[in-house]
C-alpha cells in the first residue's frame, strides 16, 4: 500500500463509527462536566460528580428525581463509590471517610457511618448489607444495624469488592495481588487467587457460580467458586478492566476499560462476541473509562456508564424491548 493511502486510511478510522463497534439503542448525557463513580440499576442511574454529589436519574423517561445524595454540607464533593440495588430502592455512597444508606424511593438518608480510608463498596440485592473495602481489609457490615459481621484480611489496601445475588460470598482483591473468596455464613476464606500485581477488578455472577478477577494490565481470569479451578484467561494478556458484569443466566460476561469500550464475552467458550465503543469524536480524548455495567430487560440490553457523564444501552437481541 501506498503511504498516501495509508495516512488516508487511518484518518478514517479515527473517524467515528469506524472500528468493529456499533451505535448504541439509546444514549443519554446526564452530567455533562463528568463524573467520579456511577451505578446502574434496571432503569435508573446514580452518579457522583464533585460539584453535585450523587444524582439520581431515571432513565425510562428520562428524569433527573429531585434526590441528591450528598455528604455534608460542603460544595465540594468527594464521593468515590456508590451503588444502588436492581429496583432502587437502597442506595450506598462513599467518600474516603466514611458510607452513607439511602432510601432511593424516597431520596432520604437512612444512616451514615465514618470509616478511616474507604476504597470501595459493593451492596447486596436487597439493599441491607453492604461489602467496603478498606485500606487493609474488607467488612461485611448489616446496614440495618450499624454493626460488622465479618472484617476480611489483607496485606495492603482492598480496592474492588463484589457480592453474589444470593449473598453466598463476598469477593475481595487487593494492591496485595491476591483475589480472595470469603463465605458469608462463616466468615471462612473458601479461595485464595495470587496475581502479579495489584487487582483492578473483581467480580461475582449472578448465582455466585463464577468469579472474574482482573490484576493491572493482566489478563481477565475466570474461577469456579465450587472448586476454585481456573475455568480460563481470556485474550489479551495484557489488559485493565474498570467495570465488569454478568448476565443473569451467567453466560455472557461484560467487562468495561479505561479507553477500549466495552467486550461481551462468552463465559464458557471464552470468546469474544462483540465490542461497543462510546460514540467519540476525532478530536476529543478517548480515555473515557467505563464506571458502570448492567444487563437489563432479561438480558436483551446491556446498560453502560461512562467518566464523561454519559449513559448508553446497547443492544444484544433483536428482540423488541
């Protein structure tokens, strides 16, 4: 090839919609100077900004609700994790110096706690329980009660943390590089996976069957909890997952990146299916990392929100909605 048609042909594809990507269903632009967290729920969005705190949208119709989810009476907002359960109902924000429980439906706070270096949280199906990451271990903390069950070790500090539907088992990975599976009846350490370096995500099917870690620019792994074996790698070796989500039926694994897009993978095949990169523009950067991940409307879509404020639905059957 001619090297005029060769700077000819990469100009086009930095072009939009070039690429194996595909438009998604539906696009909203809900925060547009960006956010710091987001969680989805089956049709709402919570995202946290710095200026605002956690705003709470709905998304079928689009609505901004009048509940805003702040910490304190300052401006400025330094929330840097929430979740929300699947109906809404409960809602969890944190900041580095403590958590807060929410009524979604309602938009008022329940309770707040002040914990030293929070990282991370993740919060149960029904909304009472809450998983937080700390800078040297994990607790399964009973939000109704203000008390922890069960503190999960570490050598160094708990930076992504999951729980399973069914609350069988918290998941837990750290700058240690150890990804560690805990169950929630006992308290007892059920796995222990070693990694090369400090875990960037982890994540929990549906049923609790799976579980998918993922160290700094390693490649994502897939274990059976029953056994602890490793089920596979999935290519490329060298690869960082921000966000990562099941299928309920826990057959498709969906994993975010901080300027890749989104991969739907085949959790027993292994295979890559499909990829959906952001609509993006030539001239903006691309680094948009992906902060939430939910399959909605039994599975058919696949729910998706990105650090610029954005929330996108793509499409996965050709079935109507």
């Amino acid at each position: 090839m001619k090297p005029g048609a060769l700077l000819i042909l990469l100009l086009v594809c930095l072009l939009p919609g070039c690429g194996n990507g595909t438009k998604p269903a539906k696009s909203w632009q809900l925060v547009p100077g960006g956010i710091t967290a987001a969680a989805l729920g089956n049709d709402h969005a919570l995202l946290a900004s710095i200026d605002h705190g956690a705003e709470w949208w709905q998304l079928k119709p689009q609505k901004r609700l009048q509940h805003t989810f702040r910490h304190g009476g300052t401006q400025e907002q330094n929330l840097i994790a929430v979740a929300v359960t699947p109906d809404g109902h409960y809602a969890l924000t944190a900041d580095r110096r403590g958590v807060a429980w929410w009524d979604g439906w309602q938009g008022r706070p329940l309770a707040s706690w002040a914990l030293k270096g929070v990282q991370t949280v993740a919060l149960s199906a029904d909304g009472r329980w809450a998983l937080i990451g700390l800078e040297d271990r994990a607790v399964y903390f009973s939000l109704p009660g203000g008390k922890t069950r069960f503190a999960f070790p570490h050598q160094r500090t708990v930076k992504t943390v999951a729980l399973d539907q069914r609350q069988r088992f918290a998941l837990t990975g750290g700058d240690d590089g150890e990804a560690k599976l805990w169950d929630l009846d006992s308290g007892r350490l059920v796995h222990r996976w070693k990694h090369r370096g400090k875990l960037a995500q982890v994540t929990l099917s549906p049923k609790g069957t799976y579980a998918m870690t993922n160290a700094l620019l390693g490649p994502i792994r897939l274990w059976k909890t029953s056994t602890g074996e490793l089920l596979r790698e999935l290519d490329p070796a060298f690869i960082t997952v921000t966000r990562a989500a099941f299928s309920a039926r826990e057959s498709l694994l969906a994993t975010g990146h901080p300027s890749q897009g989104i991969k739907l993978w085949s959790v027993k095949k292994g295979r890559l299916l499909r990829q959906f990169m952001p609509d993006r523009s030539a001239w903006r950067p691309t680094a948009r990392p992906v902060l939430g991940l939910r399959f909605i409307r039994k599975g058919r879509f696949l729910l998706s929100a990105t650090s610029d404020g954005n929330v996108q639905m793509w499409r996965l059957s050709k079935k109507k909605p």
